[in-house]
C-alpha cells in the first residue's frame, strides 16, 4: 500500500487512552506512520471514501503496550535446572545466575531469543520493547545486530548493555562502549522503530565514577540511564555497609539522580528514597511477576504513584503475555494492601501504554492523539457479559490475554493480522531458542 496514502481503522470501540471514555462505533485514520483523525465511523468513512476501511467489528482498537523492561534471554532459561542456592539475592546472582547463565551466553543465543521475544511480544499487543542485554562475554559488537534481529519482527525497540564492573575493569569499559557506540550510530543514523538507552547494573557492581561516567555519555545523548535498584533486601543492604546510606541517597550524593535516570525493580525501599525518586523525577519500571518468581517482595507502586512519579510495567522476561503482567500490577497490590480500590484498571492500564512510554523518553507513544505515531492493537472484546463505557477497561485488564489480541500495528505498519506474524517464521524462532537453550544448559555454548 502507498504509505502516503489513508487507512480507516473502525471498531465498536476506541481507547484513546487510559481515562477518557472510550468512543463507541468509532475509526482511526492512519497516514503514513502517524494518526491523522479520529471520530465517529461514520463521519470518517463519508470524509475518506476512497480510502481502504479495517472493520474490526466487536474490538477495541487500543494504544499497543510499552513492555519498558525485559530480558528477552531469559526465554532460554525457563525450565532450566539451576544450581540451589539458600542465599540472599546477591549470592544467588555471585554463585548460580552469573557463571550458570549470563557469562555463558553468546552473540547468538542473544539475538535468537531477542527475535523470538520480540515476536511474541507483538502477539501480546506491545508494540515497544525495551530489551536489557546482560552478557559479559558476548561483547563488543553486540547491540547492532540484535537490533536488526529484533526490529526485523515490525516491532518498536529501545536496546542497551548492562555495563558492569563485576567481571574485570576492562570489561566493564567494553560495556560501557558497547552502549556509547550503539548510541552513536544511531545518532549519526537515525532508525525508525529504534531507540538507545544507558544502562549499567547495581550500586554493589559498578563504582561511583563509573556511574557518573555512563550517566554523563547518556546526557550527551539525551538518553535515559536505566539500572536495577534494591531488587531484594541485598542492594539495600550493601548501600548501608558501604556507603552508609540507602541506595537512592548513594546516588543522588553522586550528583546524577536528576539526570534523566530509570530504576527498575524498586521493591524493598524506604520511606526517603520514594521521596526522592518523585524529587528527582526518577522514572520507574515495575515488574511484579518476576519480583514473585525471586521472593523478592512487592514493590510500593502505589506509594510512588501517589508522588506522581512515571511508572512503566515490564515482563523481566518471566512471560510472555503482557495482558498477565498487568493483570498482576492489580490485583498483587489489591491483595497486599488489602483494598478492591488500589490500582484500578485504568491505572495499570496508563502504566502499560503511556506510562511505560514516557518512562523511556518516548512521549508520542502510549495514547490514541492526533498525531501521535500509529502504533495499535485491536483486542477483541466479544465475551459472555457486555462490555460497555464504564466496563471496558475492567473487562480488557482482568479477563483478556494475547490471544485476544487480533491485529497490531507498528509505526502505521501491519505487523500481526489475524493472530498471524506478518514478518516472522515462528517455527524457525522457536527452532533457534530451542537450539540455544539446549546448548546453554548443557554447557556447550559456542565460545567466540
């Protein structure tokens, strides 16, 4: 199709975003890579006659979801018998997760499960992933081409290394390049549906300078800093011994927390550091399944969003399907906080679409505006009771999954219809994970 010519996307419903009224028997018109109207279908249709109609019938067409944290490699672990370990997080991470799995992965088990995640991200409706890479031995020359597999399914992607101090002091500046160069090359040659971030680990793996020096590369760039922060009681732990003060303060004592960072996790933290998070308008990504799978505890969302600080949710890499990971955003802190009224629909639903968007800098994402990049899924919301005005959300957030989820688009591109990929041979992706976990858990990686 020209791409300068209009499509009409018509459903019984359109959310264009996560608290006004959906519109009922309403279309979206797509030019190119960029919504240009929006209203009633059948003013639409009598304004854009020659222009092809999507009648999506019994759906919403909805904002795609923001995934704004995910480990795609971590596909390669699912069933994967790991050494036991009965310490805390850090031990866990020195002793099995470290030598057992990241420092044993390659370019390639990287790439394959970057492509694999990326398409089974579509057919969840995210359109944007944010893919944190964690593989010590598979750098330098790793960012590019996990990018072009991932970008090759239609999908959004931002992509960064976690740089780390843990393996050696010259690996760490592998890391650290590994993102500056990325970022480069993507200044230099900007990409469609491809985006850098900053990233390095944790307080206890890297050491001050080595923060202030990646927070520094990502302001050149006008990049967000992301990093794991107090996954766990260990982090906090080490903060106090260490440096003898929280996490949060560790940081803004180094002068950075107001430079456009993004913490992921934020489980165990004090009553300051939520303070400060909203003070120095640190973004943060919640992931509240994973945080289960490690006993890690559950995170104070609602406190934070009662700061007003910008929230995203993330798979982490523990599923999938991302209609479960916004349905445990709700009801985790329902049942926690002992209250049917905390994180309603509409909430979790903003974190998942606007809020995951803005927390990676991406402010044209997230919401059904005029103008805004065409990036759309249609969900479909034939189901036993009616879905009305005042249910819709509730009836998406608690009793949908990705296999309601029809058709997506991306950047005004079709990239899933009919539950079918367009542009990805899932058999072969699934082929290559296969292939990659069975080396990885037998110990027969393929060295570089």
């Amino acid at each position: 199709m020209n791409p300068s010519a209009g499509q009409l996307l018509s459903a019984e419903w359109v959310i264009l975003n996560a608290h006004d009224h959906p519109l009922n028997q309403a279309s979206v018109r797509v030019v190119g890579n960029r919504i240009t109207d929006i209203g009633p279908t059948d003013m639409l249709t009598a304004a854009f006659p020659d222009e092809p109609l999507h009648d999506f019938g019994t759906a919403a067409i909805a904002p795609g979801f923001v995934n704004s944290h995910a480990h795609t490699y971590n596909i390669l672990v699912r069933g994967m018998e790991l050494s036991p370990s009965d310490g805390n997080f850090g031990e866990f991470l020195a002793t099995v997760w470290w030598p057992e799995v990241e420092d044993r992965l390659t370019p390639e088990m990287v790439m394959g499960a970057n492509y694999h995640g990326c398409a089974q991200a579509l057919l969840s409706g995210v359109t944007t992933l944010y893919d944190v890479i964690e593989a010590p031995t598979a750098i330098p020359g790793l960012l590019g081409p996990t990018l072009q597999a991932g970008t090759s399914t239609g999908i959004r992607m931002a992509l960064s290394f976690e740089a780390t101090e843990r393996v050696s002091a010259e690996n760490a500046r592998i890391g650290l390049k590994e993102n500056i160069d990325f970022l480069q090359e993507l200044a230099d040659h900007p990409m469609d549906r491809a985006s850098g971030v900053m990233c390095w680990h944790t307080s206890y793996s890297c050491s001050g300078d080595f923060i202030r020096e990646a927070v520094n590369a990502a302001v050149s760039f006008g990049v967000p800093s992301h990093f794991h922060c107090n996954e766990g009681s260990y982090e906090p732990q080490r903060a106090q011994a260490d440096f003898g003060t929280s996490t949060i303060e560790h940081y803004d004592s180094l002068g950075i927390a107001d430079s456009g960072l993004m913490a992921s996790q934020c489980v165990v933290m004090t009553e300051r550091e939520l303070d400060l998070i909203a003070e120095r308008n640190i973004s943060v990504t919640h992931m509240p399944l994973s945080n289960g799978e490690f006993g890690a505890g559950i995170a104070p969302i609602p406190a934070l969003l009662e700061r007003g600080v910008t929230i995203g949710l993330g798979t982490d890499g523990f599923t999938d399907d991302f209609f479960e990971v916004i349905r445990g955003a709700s009801l985790i802190h329902r049942a926690n906080l002992q209250s049917s009224h905390i994180m309603p629909a509409a909430t979790v639903f903003d974190l998942a679409t606007r809020g995951g968007a803005l927390a990676l800098g991406l402010e044209d994402l997230g919401t059904l505006n005029i103008g805004n990049l065409a990036d759309i899924q249609i969900i479909d919301t034939d189901m036993a009771t009616p879905a009305t005005v005042d249910n819709l959300l509730d009836q998406i957030v608690l009793w949908r999954s990705a296999h309601d989820v029809t058709d997506v688009m991306v950047d005004g591109t079709w990239c899933v219809r009919d539950r079918r990929l367009l542009h990805v041979d899932l058999e072969q992706a699934r082929d290559r994970v296969q292939a990659s976990a069975r080396k990885l858990w037998t110990g027969n990686e393929v060295t570089r």
